[in-house]
C-alpha cells in the first residue's frame, strides 16, 4: 500500500492537479485536504484487498477524485446526500468520510455524473462494492489551463501511459483481480502493456445505458 501511494506522488507537470499531494489553493477546505484524500484512498483500497475487479475509466475528474481521492466517487455520495437513489457512504468504506472542499462552493459537495452511474450500476446489479476497485488509466486530475481547476480534460497518450506503474503496482495489490476496460483511452493503456480486457462503453457523453447493459452482462457471465 505505501509502495503504490508514494508512487502517486510523482505527478506530472503541466496542467495536472495531484489531489494527494497538492492543495487547490481556491477550493480546499484546509491545508489538511491532501492528507484526507490520502487517508479515503488508503481506507478504501484497505477494504478491497479481495477484489476481484478493476474498473478502469480514463482520468479522475473535479467532480469526483479530484475532492474525494477515490476515482469515480464524489463528496455528494461520501456526505450521504444520494440515498435517495440507494447509495451511502458505507458502499466507499467504513470510516467517517470527509469532505475537502469548500462548503461555500458547493454547500451539499460536488457531485459527479459517471460516478453516479458506476456506483447505482453496481447497487442495481447487486455486486458487492468491496469486490470492485474503481481506477483510472491516468490516475491524476487533467484539467483545462484555461479554465482552472474546476475542468476537465482529456489527458493526451503519452500522459495515459504515465499511469502504467501505478496501474502494475494496483495489480499487484489485488492480483486476483480482472480489469475490466471503462473507455477508449484505458483499452489503449492496457493494450499497451499487453492486457486483453473486455471493454464497456464510457458512461459520459450519453453512454450510461450502454455501460450498464455491458456491465450487467459480464456479471451475469461470471455468476452463470
């Protein structure tokens, strides 16, 4: 564990927030903030030594990683405010989650669409959420210089293949585990190091039905 977070920490430049080390200096909550994204990351992946998949999406995004250091979940699910579509923190892990961002930015937390559907997708399926590792093939947050740090962008190819020793050091952490490809640019990280892997539709950009549909299926497959 400690072996793959220090890995975590050799970010690369450019237009690149690492939210394990690096403080967002206009939406942090506190000086703090890195070290709690570090503390959620370590209690989840702590929680998930006997998981037997890897969901592996492109980039972690504002909404999302970028506040919580937990790819595709936002504060919104950590802080308890989407039960109303059957999702708690208890799903993320045991511990009392925190939120590091700003109540006056987002009073009820940032909310991120694809992490939504990931976890209801996971809930409707009945899939325990401490056999799946949600990852991405560039593990840091890529954001647009132009906008600032509430963006999002689409990290180039020589970035993604950055997040190649993250990637084997999380593998090596839950070897058992299958990766399942969420998105172009993580089929071609994978593909790159050698590693066949089914493949599902991104749930942005009006794919959630069909990452759901596919989801489904390869479920079914592996309990058939």
């Amino acid at each position: 564990m400690n072996a793959f977070l220090k890995l975590l920490k050799d970010s690369p430049g450019g237009p690149v927030f690492n939210p394990w080390h690096q403080r967002d200096p206009l939406h942090d909550a506190s000086n703090r903030a890195p070290a709690v994204r570090r503390e959620q990351l370590a209690s989840y992946l702590g929680e998930r030594r006997k998981a037997t998949t890897i969901l592996l999406a492109e980039a972690l995004g504002y909404q999302g990683g970028h506040f919580t250091g937990i790819a595709m979940t936002s504060e919104r699910l950590l802080l308890g405010y989407l039960r109303h579509k059957g999702l708690g923190p208890e799903m993320v892990f045991a511990a009392a989650p925190r939120r590091t961002s700003r109540e006056d930015v987002r009073p009820d937390g940032f909310t991120e669409p694809t992490a939504t559907i990931v976890w209801g997708a996971m809930r409707e399926l009945g899939v325990d959420p401490r056999d799946v590792i949600l990852w991405n093939a560039f593990p840091w947050h890529p954001y647009k210089p132009g906008i600032g740090l509430l963006s999002n962008r689409t990290p180039t190819e020589d970035e993604v293949l950055l997040g190649r020793p993250v990637l084997l050091a999380l593998k090596s952490f839950v070897p058992q585990a299958e990766i399942l490809a969420v998105g172009q640019k993580s089929a071609a990280l994978l593909a790159n190091m050698g590693i066949t892997a089914p493949a599902l539709r991104h749930p942005a950009n009006g794919g959630a039905g069909q990452f759901r549909e596919q989801f489904a299926r390869i479920v079914k497959n592996r309990i058939g």
